[in-house]
C-alpha cells in the first residue's frame, strides 16, 4: 500500500458560456491533451486507470461518458465513471492509488450546461411524490437556504454581496473565468432578483468547459515532477436528502468531511493551518456558510470576516483566488476546478491569482441542492 498520492499535473480549458466550437470529446480533449503534454505522460503506456466526471442529464444521453472514452484512454481499457461533482472523482482516484491497485490515474470532468436548461435538469434531483412536482430546483432550494441562514446567525445581503465583488475581482486574473469584473455591492443588490434573496450576480452563472488532473503514487510522482502537491487528507459525507429533514443553516456533512480530511492531515487547528481555500460558492451566500462548515471562523462570523478583508487575495485567509463557481465554472466539473485551482496555487503556477506563500490548501465540492454531498480535501506542497 502506498503512503501518499500527488497531484502532478493540471490543464483546464477556458470557461464560457457557451462552447459551441467543439463538442464534448473534443472539448475534454482540450484538457486532457494539456495535462498529458504538461507531464511528460502518455496513454495508455503512463496511465493505468482512468476515471471521468458527468451526468447522463446534463449530457442528454444515457452512459454520459461514452462520447469521451477514447479520448480518456478507455479503448479496450477499463474507464470508470464518476456521476455528480468532480472533487469526488478525486477521492475516488485517490483510493484506487492507495489500495496498491494503481500508480498513476487520470481524471477529467466535462459538462456543456449550454444544451440544456439547469431548473430541468435540477428538479429531477427532488423526490418525484412530495417534492419534485412543486417546481423545485437548486435555485429555489438555495433561497430558502439563504434565508433560513440569514435568520438565524444574522447575515446580511450585503455581506453576501461582499463575496461577489471580492470573487468577481478575482476572475479578472483568471484567463479561464467566463465571468469577471468590477462590481459593487450596490450592483449585486440591484442585479434582478431571481429566489428572493438571491439575485442574479449572487448565483453562478452556467459554463461549459472541462478540467483534467492526473494522480500519482509517492514512487511514481518524484519520477514525473519535482512538484508534486499532496492529498494530506481527504473525507466526504452525505446529508438527509428531504429539505425538511435538516436545519438549513447548518452544515452537518460538510464538517464531517472536513473533520475526517483534517484528521488524516493531522491538522488540529485549520484557522492556524491553512494558507487559502477555494470552495464551491455556486450561491454566493455558500461561500460564507461552507467557510464556517470547514471551521475556518466561528458560526455566524463569515460575513465580518469577508468584510475585513481576510478573504482577498492578499489576506489572512484567500479564499476562492480564482474567482469561484461565480467566475463560471460547469456542474459537476465545480469540484474539480476547485482542487485543480488549489494545486496550481502550491505549485505557485496561478499566474495572477497567485497567492504567496501558500503552503498548506483546503478544497471543497458539493453536490445535491443545499449541500447535500461534501467532499473536503486537503493539500499540501
């Protein structure tokens, strides 16, 4: 069984909002292309599993991975198929590596949300006899998760407002976001209302493109870069799936995962630990929920900690340098954007967005309306 499992190379194609100049293999193979020429690897010699990320809605056929599995390497190949959010594709390929099964692993997901209509394709994940035929989505589930969450810690709109501007700013610095630009929090606030509180710049626009990462055994990585960033711990958790099962504003699977992935890091304190975080802030009052979720400030804290500053880029605690699911990131590709973004920032090759001295990261992907699924990993260099 091997010790540890490396990030050794990372490629992500440009986000927009709509990619009609390449389909679904070719836009996959954008990324994959990049991350093997990054590396130095090639399939199928180098690459012994291969796991990608999709959904059969999403994509508008059944086995959504078919159209990408020569590109992927899965031509009379084994070819695993992760459905949901990308950040658990990596825990996936990460147990692969440390069973002793693998050594080296390729993941890529990929999703062109400009086909399809997201409210349909979300209202499917509702139990179809009490909920589904309401109408609900992720959008009006959100809001009612805004508002419980804003009731009972006493967040405000502005201060979901803050994590727009501040994200918004970042993704000037990210040649990939789709969506960038300098915004006040008056902007966000008069943005048209969609679920009341959200507003259209507090919710994540839709993207197409797709992110490749490849996995290494400890052996096997020292051979491929001489910067490897490493999965010091990893954890997921599933919440109740009925909306009324579970109080909102709470964060219950997020800080089991959170606490499993710190437990196998060894981190104790991750406020004095960690040096940047990027989460899935696919509504911007998320970014505020999951920071207290991953016990980055106390409950109720996040809106005053974003106001002061501590979350820019030149903080104390950067979070989402990139630019976030708010710059424009595709459903379930968001996981994995946000594990890719955090290992370009220890590998010190994020360009712009490079925070200094980052030494030790946290990623967070989430799946399911409110946070249903989490998945925390945590990564250092």
């Amino acid at each position: 069984m091997t010790e540890r499992v490396a990030i050794v190379g990372v490629a992500q194609t440009r986000f927009a909002p709509k990619r009609s100049d390449v389909n679904y293999g070719e836009m996959a193979y954008e990324a994959i292309s990049q991350v093997l020429k990054d590396t130095g690897l090639a399939l199928p010699e180098d690459i012994d599993s291969a796991i990608s990320c999709s959904h059969d809605i999403w994509d508008g056929q059944t086995i959504s991975d078919i159209g990408i599995t020569d590109v992927i390497g899965g031509h009379l190949r084994a070819e695993e198929k992760m459905a949901m959010d990308g950040s658990t594709a990596v825990f996936y390929g990460a147990v692969g590596i440390l069973s002793g099964e693998y050594s080296c692993t390729l993941i890529m997901a990929h999703t062109k949300m400009s086909q399809t209509n997201r409210h349909i394709v979300n209202n499917v994940a509702f139990d179809p006899i009490y909920t589904r035929m309401l109408g609900f989505d992720f959008t009006s589930a959100a809001a009612l998760q805004a508002r419980r969450y804003m009731y009972k810690y006493g967040i405000t709109r502005e201060d979901a407002a803050r994590v727009v501007v501040k994200n918004l700013a970042n993704a000037k610095r990210n040649p990939c976001a789709s969506q960038s630009g300098d915004f006040t929090v008056a902007d966000v606030l008069s943005s048209p209302a969609v679920a009341p509180p959200l507003h259209k710049l507090d919710i994540a626009p839709d993207a197409d493109g797709a992110v490749a990462l490849i996995l290494a055994s400890e052996e096997r990585a020292r051979k491929i870069t001489d910067k490897p960033v490493w999965i010091l711990g990893i954890g997921t958790c599933y919440d109740a799936h009925y909306l009324g099962d579970r109080d909102l504003a709470d964060t219950f699977a997020l800080e089991k995962a959170a606490g499993r992935a710190y437990a196998m890091a060894g981190i104790k304190n991750p406020r004095r630990s960690v040096d940047l975080a990027e989460v899935g802030d696919e509504f911007s009052y998320q970014e505020l929920l999951w920071l207290e979720g991953l016990g980055l400030c106390d409950r109720g804290e996040a809106g005053r900690f974003t106001a002061s500053g501590a979350t820019a880029i030149g903080g104390k605690l950067p979070v989402n340098p990139s630019g976030g699911l708010l710059s424009g990131v595709p459903a379930n590709v968001a996981g994995l954007n946000r594990v890719a973004e955090a290992a370009l920032q220890l590998r010190g090759e994020a360009g712009d967005r490079q925070v200094r001295g980052a030494n030790i990261a946290v990623a967070q992907g989430h799946t399911g309306f409110c946070g249903q699924h989490q998945c925390v990993v945590v990564l250092g260099n």
